[in-house]
C-alpha cells in the first residue's frame, strides 16, 4: 500500500522545542506532504529549514489550519487553549505540548512505550496531549515495574535543565556563566534568582499545598498515563545549571517483593530504556549521555533497605527530545499509520 502523506503544522516552529520537532521530523523520515512553520507575529519574515528547504515562517491564526492533517503545538499554554479548537474545527488532529488539554478527561495524554492505545480517542476533541517533559522519562522506566510488581507509591526528585523553560533561559544560563567566570556583573531575568552554579527547588507558579505546578503535573499526569489514580506520588522538582537532560532521583514501593536484580532485567529488556548500571566502573546515566539522543537511560538500581519492597533508581533523558519534540513526533507518526 502507497505510505500515506502528510500536511503538517508546527505551531511555535522558532522555539527550542518546535526547532527540534522539525529536527525529529527530518530525522525521523515522516511522511510529510507540506509543512506550515508557524509563530508568533513577531517572526513573520524568518525563515527556518526543512530537509535542506527553507520554509517562511508565518503567524499563527486562527485559519492556519486549512487543509492540515497533524498539527504539532508548542507555543504555551495559552496559545494552545486559544487556537487548537479552531484546528480541530477545521480537521486538523492536533498534537499538543502544553499542559493546557493535558488533564481534559477528552483528550488522551500519550507516551507511546506506555498507552499507544490511548491515542484512539483522539476523535473526542481532535487533541492529543504531550505529558510534561519529567512525567515522560519517568513512566516510561516505571510502568513496566508497575504491570509486572504494582507500584504503591512513587517519590521522586528532579534536577531539570534549562532547556526546559526555553531558548531565554538557555541564553540566560551561558550569559550569567560567561560573566561570573570574568568576576563581571550578571543580569537575572527568566528565573528569580541566579540559575548559574546553584539549585533552584522551584519549577512553575507555587501552587496554594505548597507544591509547584511542575510537581503537581507529574503527579497527576503519572496517574493519568499509567491509567491508576491509586498510586501514591509525591514530587519535588528542582531546576538545575545544566543545558540539556533532566535527571530523577526516583524512589519506589512496589505490592509485589521485587529486587533490583529484577529490575534490572525488566528494564534491560524495555523498548525506549537503556540501562546503564555499573558504579565498580563509574557507569550511570549522565545528562550530557543524554542528550541528542532519544532513549531514557536508568541506573543506580538498588534496594531501598530502609522499606520490604523499595527500590531507589536514577532516571535520565533528553528533555526537549524524548520529554517533547520526539514524544509528539511519535505520536503524530503513529496518528498518521493507524488511525489517518
Ligand atoms: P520558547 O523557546 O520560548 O518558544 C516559544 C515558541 O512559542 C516560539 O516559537 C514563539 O514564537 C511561540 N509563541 C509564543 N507566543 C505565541 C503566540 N501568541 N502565537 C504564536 N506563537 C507563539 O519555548 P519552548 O521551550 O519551545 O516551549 C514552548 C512551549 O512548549 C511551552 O510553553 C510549553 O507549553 C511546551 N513545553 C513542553 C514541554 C514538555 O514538558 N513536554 C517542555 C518544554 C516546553 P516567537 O519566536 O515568534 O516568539
Ligand atoms: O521546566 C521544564 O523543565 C519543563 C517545562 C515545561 C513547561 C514550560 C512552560 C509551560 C510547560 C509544560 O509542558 O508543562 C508549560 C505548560 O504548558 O504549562
């Protein structure tokens, strides 16, 4: 049978994640047909590449959609809320980033290592939501524990990357870098407080319990993903001075006794997880294996013999690859084989 082709839209095309979308979309031969870039008006008359082309980049409006297959978001929340129903309304399946649709009982909220499946009801609204970066590197290491051991309860913390807040803050962390290395002055404007050598625990707006949005997410949307409101999970997320890769340190309770050995092995045999575990050789997963690349790396398994049936573990991927633009990109590929 002929392959399918694809019109395409990348809504946010000059941001850090759209810029990579378009990237996996390349590397990732889709099958597309045409491809709109859109942004804001501020970057009409730029122009970006697409396999060796180059394409303008025009505003996004509210008729951008016409004669759109797939569309791709990653404009902000808001930007979404705003412009995704009128996609929808015009045909357009839309891929969204953002958290705006994420907990919509309407629309599926997708990792494809976890629930492919999900990505059927995509007919509700015409959305398919994108978890946050850090609730997808975790699912994918834990939802194989959770089907074979049930996991109880979850304690994870997180120590984020830049990359995760945009291409201002990547900027913000070489320039205040750059200039406390020379003993100059250095500005502070994406974050509240200087992100260059230090540890930020504060991701997003704090919320009224005391946790940030960010922490909240990950919680809400684990439950979501791994399709069981039962498990406990609290988080604390931490923005730390590194570009690229987010890291987790991930505690776990499981019903059934399971063993690291037996992790392990689980894990060894995942389809997206690469296990990277021998600390006698100083091998465990780094931010900078990470990034560039699309698998989620797991070491540092071992039992927590504070607790029967507890295992501690540390989790790493590429953030604005496998916690955005290659997540939605194999979303949007499976759409387009399945369902399209
Ligand atoms: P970024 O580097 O700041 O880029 C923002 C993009 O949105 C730019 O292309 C910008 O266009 C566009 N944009 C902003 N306001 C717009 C508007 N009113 N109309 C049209 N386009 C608009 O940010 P980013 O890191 O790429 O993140 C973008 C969004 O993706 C975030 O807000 C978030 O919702 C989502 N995200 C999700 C994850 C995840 O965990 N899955 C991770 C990171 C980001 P201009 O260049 O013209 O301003
Ligand atoms: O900070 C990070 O590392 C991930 C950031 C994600 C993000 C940034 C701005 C707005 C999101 C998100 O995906 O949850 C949003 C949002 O859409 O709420």
């Amino acid at each position: 049978m002929a392959q399918k082709k694809i019109n395409i839209a990348v809504a946010g095309a000059t941001g850090a994640v759209g810029n990579q979308m378009i990237r996996c979309l390349e590397e990732m031969n889709f099958p597309a047909n045409s491809i709109q870039l859109l942004a804001s008006s501020r970057s009409v008359g730029r122009q970006l590449r697409f396999k060796g082309d180059l394409v303008d980049v025009k505003e996004l409006k509210e008729n951008s959609f016409k004669g759109v297959d797939i569309a791709l978001f990653s404009a902000g929340g808001g930007t979404s809320e705003k412009f995704a129903p009128f996609a929808a309304k015009d045909g357009c399946v839309v891929v969204d980033n953002s958290s705006a649709w994420r907990m919509d009982p309407q629309v599926p909220l997708v990792v494809p290592e976890v629930n492919p499946h999900a990505i059927a009801q995509h007919t509700e609204k015409g959305i398919i939501a994108n978890p946050n970066c850090s609730t997808i590197q975790m699912v994918v290491a834990l939802n194989p524990i959770h089907k074979k051991y049930g996991i109880k309860r979850i304690v994870v913390s997180t120590y984020q990357a830049v990359s995760g807040t945009g291409k201002k803050a990547i900027d913000e962390l070489f320039d205040q870098t750059r200039a406390i290395i020379n003993f100059l002055n250095y500005e502070t404007s994406v974050y509240p407080h200087r992100i260059a050598f230090n540890c930020l625990p504060h991701i997003d707006a704090f919320l009224d319990n005391g946790y940030t949005k960010e922490e909240m997410k990950m919680v809400n949307e684990t439950r979501k993903i791994m399709e069981d409101d039962s498990i406990g999970i609290t988080a604390t997320t931490v923005r730390v001075p590194v570009f690229f890769g987010h890291c987790e340190s991930v505690n776990i309770e499981t019903i059934e006794s399971v063993s690291a050995a037996d992790v392990k092995m689980l894990l060894e045999n995942t389809p997206g997880v690469r296990v990277i575990d021998d600390p006698k050789k100083n091998m465990y997963p780094l931010a900078i294996d990470a990034a560039g690349q699309d698998l989620t790396l797991v070491g540092r398994i071992r039992n927590d013999e504070s607790i029967p049936n507890g295992i501690n573990m540390w989790i790493v991927a590429d953030n604005i690859r496998k916690g955005a633009a290659t997540n939605t990109v194999q979303i949007a590929r499976i759409l387009t084989d399945e369902y399209l």
